[in-house]
C-alpha cells in the first residue's frame, strides 16, 4: 500500500484557513478593514480573553443584503472585482467576504446585519462549519460579526496562542495604526469590558494623532504635502532638529493600507539624516496615494508588505516631500543609487534601530594634545565619537558612546540590586501620556522593575501618570522615551531586567558626533577599563578595536 494519501477535506480546509488565521489579531483585522470597506464610520471592537473568547466588530457600515450573507461563507467569494483585470484598479482594504470562510473553518460566528432598504434586520447563526440558525430581528443599517472560541476545534493551532496581553499588544499595535488614517471614523475597544480607548471622529489628522500620542508628540509634527509624478504624499513629520529616540513611530500608508515598505523606511530615514541630531529618528504618519495598477498588495498573506512598480518614484515623492517641509529645494539628484541606499533596510526589523556604517573617512584624525595616563596613553577623539588610546603597546579605538554605556549600566546593575537606585525629581510637573497600547504593556512586572530602577509614576486616571521621580544619571529630557523603550520590551524575555537598565545607560549615555575634552576622555576609558566587560556593551555590541603592533606593521609592509 502507498503512503501517499489524499487529505480529508475537513483537515486540508482547517489547515488553509490556518494560513489567513493566525490568531485573533487576524480575525480583528480583517473584520475592521472589512468595516472600512463598507463605508462604516463608526466602528467598535470588543474582545474577551485578548480575543480568544470572543472578537466583535460592530460598524454602520453598509451591512449585508440576506442573499449575501451565506454566499459570504463560500471560499472565493467577494464583492470587490469580477475578472483578473479587476486588480489593476482595486483600491479596497480587503475582498469583503473572501476571510469569512477561513475564520468560519476554525470559530463559531453570529452575525447580525441590515442593509438598510427595509428597516428590518437578520441574524445568522454558524456553528461548525455549517448555518445553524436564521431570524429577522431589528437591526440599524450595519453590521455586527462575533467570532467566539477560536481554535477550539484545532487544538494543534490553539495551543500555540500566547497570553491574553501578548495578543492584545498585536491587536492595540495594529489598531493605534488603522485609527490614524482613518480619523474620520470613530473608534472604540473594550476588553473584558473594559474601555481601552475611545476616539471621536475628527476633521483632520493632527487631531487624530493628538487623541492617540498626546500633545507633546504632535507638538513637534509638521504637516507635508507634495505631489510628484502624479503621485501625492500627505500627512506629519518631525520638525527641524526635534525627532523620537526610536524608529517605532514611523507610520506608512499606501491607500489607505498600512504596510511596511523598505523603500518607505530608506527614503524616509536617509532623507531625514541632515535635518535631526544624530542619536534621534525621525517620527511620521505618511499617507502616500498612488495608482492601484501601480502598487502590488496581494504578495503578503496578512497585505501587511507591498511591492511598488516604481520604487524609484516613490523615492523621489518622500525625499522632495520632506526637503520642501525644510525649504530644501537642492531636490533629488540624479547620481543618486536609490538601491545603494534602499539596499541597508532589505532585511532591517523596521520597528528596530537601523545600523549606520562604520567606515573611516580620511580627515584629520587627533586632537594634538598626547598625555600619559596611568595605564594608557591618551591620543585624542576621532570624528568626535571615538577615543584613541594606546595601551599595552597596542594602539586601541574606543567607542565612547558604547564605553559610557558600559560603565553606566554597571553602576544601574549595583543600585537596582541593592535596591538603592538614585532618583531625582523634576523640576517642573511631568506628565506622560501613554497610548493605549502601551497602558496594555505596562503591567505589575514592569511596574516593579520601573520603581525599582528610579521611575516613580503616580496613575492620574486613563493613560495619565504624573512622573515624581527618575534616575539620577537620565537627563530629564530622555524619561518619557525611555519609559516608552522599557515598555516595548517583552516581559516574558530573558534577562529583562537586564534589558530595562540597559536602555536607562544608553539613554545616560555619551553620544556619538559629541566633542569631549581630555579629561572627559580620560575619565570615560578609566571607568570602561574598571568596568565588568570593557569589550561589549549591555546590548552585546564591541567597545573596542584592537591594533596591535605587529598588525600595524605587516599590514604596512614594514615586516
């Protein structure tokens, strides 16, 4: 007997709807931009469980017609286009209907809807893949979908779900994003019956981000709008020398789709590189309209990545946008290989920090004043950001942002052990506003290792916490940001303690392209040399280059 067999349709149809369903943050997805699509402009998410339980999205969208609802159940079923053709000018979030069989196959779904024509309703009942019930009810025009008990019937797929928090972190970090550009509809999410956030629709976009990040971030917004080979770019970017500690918010949108884009982050980031201070990213909601035709969605499962016909022009449209938000007009120059600078980000984590280079240039390299230290010979600074030393014999390359992150994460590890953290209060009140996807993060783990590293937060209701007090060694300026970093990471990571100080000493730390004088330099390479690994940084990157003399020699032919 062979051993090749052909599936039962019951597991091969489970295991497909597995590919579009992932998890509850794909059901919330796909049923809100469904809700877009309908026109709703009111939506309201609730979930239970972080919407293991139940996902419901109710909207006042256009609702369905009866003879659609069950065809909506049918796979390849959709209202968007009829011929292949159809692709080149879809410009729709999704294909309303086409993820209704997937989400079918693996939960229990009771929808009620109404188009509107006869003032009446209809509910439909799904229980196990089939219509388990039917009824008129009254019901205004929209409509309401329960998803309940996802997984339930693939124990194989549900036991890899994560906590309730870590899924209501992916769907707060998608739904913070679809709120943005869609400022003109009000939203809502309750979990476990309780109100994660509520936004009143709005005639503008800065008035959305206002709702979601709080003044201080949009205050340093600037609106950008430019138009460039019949492509339109819209939305906020960072002022002139303002910008965010981090690239987590940098927000594209092609159509109204929120993506990641390498194009985008190249463009976006490379442009900005002379306008902001070199340890700060820029932050931005970019709306980009373009062409349908000229736009690929369908190459990511979720339609979180898109592919461009032209990534060249689409290059152009956010370089010129921003130089012209700058009075820059040198605009974009031809010699430019916009590969050559795409090429960085091909493989970048776009919430992450993207890597600069690490190349030398041949300018005057030392400070002339050379003066003997006790175990090292002090030659100068490089560039303004690394400290060369000789020691040993051996010529040595430091680099101070690093070297000071060092000695300052030892020093935090000490005080937080002994619990004895210095903290200082500021001098003017200090209030941070937490998005709601970050109140979700902010739970009692963190909240203990925030305390005991020397943030004290009293809660003022909502997302409002008063900042008391903060680590002696963070300059004032940097406690909101680093907050926000400590808050991104994951609870449940290794050594996240460990992650947290490291993030106060780099944020304590001396920058990079910052001129010291000699004592300083002298001082930053004692306490590295006094450190408890003077060669890596808390977050594993080298302190140090190591020249010896016989390297130096050989590589110069003289041995």
């Amino acid at each position: 007997m062979g051993k090749i067999v052909v599936l039962k349709e019951e597991i091969y149809r489970k295991i497909a709807a597995g590919e579009v369903v992932e998890r509850p943050f794909s059901v919330v997805k796909e049923l809100v931009e469904n809700s877009l699509d309908a026109g709703a402009r009111a939506i309201k998410i609730d979930l239970e469980h972080g919407g293991k339980s139940l996902v419901r999205v109710v909207d006042d969208g256009s609702g369905f017609d009866e003879d659609d609802v069950e065809i909506a159940f049918h796979r390849h079923s959709t209202s968007k286009f009829r011929e292949f053709s159809d692709f080149d000018t879809l410009d729709t979030l999704g294909f309303r209907g086409e993820a209704l069989p997937s989400i079918l196959e693996v939960s229990d779904i009771d929808i009620e809807t109404s188009s509107g024509d006869g003032g009446g309703g209809i509910r439909f009942n799904f229980r196990e893949g089939i219509l388990s019930g039917k009824e008129t009810i009254a019901f205004p025009k929209g409509s309401s979908i329960s998803v309940r008990n996802l997984f339930d019937n693939f124990p194989v797929r549900k036991k890899f779900l994560k906590s309730d928090r870590s899924e209501m972190n992916q769907i707060t970090g998608f739904l913070e994003q679809i709120v943005l550009v869609n400022y003109k509809v009000s939203f809502e999410l309750t979990h476990n019956w309780k109100t994660v956030f509520s936004y009143d629709a709005v005639r503008e976009l800065k008035e959305r981000v206002y709702q979601v990040f709080g003044k201080t971030f949009t205050d340093d917004l600037t609106d950008v709008e430019f138009e460039h080979f019949g492509y339109k770019i819209t939305g906020l970017v960072s002022k002139l020398n303002t910008g965010v500690s981090n690239k987590k918010k940098q927000f594209f949108f092609v159509n109204g789709r929120n993506v990641r884009e390498k194009t985008l982050y190249a463009a976006f980031n490379t442009t900005f590189q002379r306008y902001l201070e070199k340890s700060r990213s820029p932050a931005g909601i970019i709306l980009l309209d373009i062409p349908p035709g000229e736009v690929d969605v369908n190459i990511h499962p979720m339609k979180l990545e898109i592919k461009f016909e032209d990534s060249s022009r689409v290059f152009q449209l956010i370089k010129k946008g921003i130089e012209n938000v700058m009075g820059d007009n040198s605009g974009f120059r031809p010699e430019e290989d916009i590969a050559e600078v795409v090429a960085p980000y091909i493989n970048e984590k776009f919430e992450n920090q993207i890597p600069g280079t690490s190349g030398f240039s041949q300018q005057a390299l030392f400070d002339p004043d050379v003066s003997e230290e006790n175990d090292f010979i002090l030659i100068g600074q490089y560039r303004d950001s690394y400290i060369i030393i000789e020691k040993d014999g051996d010529l040595m390359v430091v680099d101070q942002h690093n070297a000071d992150e060092r000695s300052n994460f030892d020093r935090l590890k000490k005080e937080f052990t002994e619990r004895n953290t210095i903290t200082v209060s500021p001098l003017f009140p200090m209030i941070i506003e937490l998005t709601p996807g970050e109140s979700e993060l902010l739970d009692e783990g963190k909240r203990d290792v925030l305390g005991n590293a020397g943030f004290l937060m009293e809660h003022m209701g909502g997302n409002s916490y008063d900042i008391k007090g903060y680590p002696e060694i963070l300059n004032e300026r940097f406690v909101s940001d680093t907050i926000r970093e400590i808050l991104g990471i994951g609870s449940d990571e290794v050594n996240f303690e460990d992650r947290a100080l490291a993030e106060i000493a780099c944020k304590s730390s001396i920058k990079i392209n910052y001129k010291l004088h000699n004592d300083q330099m002298r001082k930053v390479v004692r306490a590295l040399f006094l450190s408890t690994n003077p060669y890596f940084c808390p977050h594993k990157r080298p302190i140090i280059i190591n020249f010896s003399l016989e390297t130096i020699e050989k590589t110069l032919k003289r041995k």
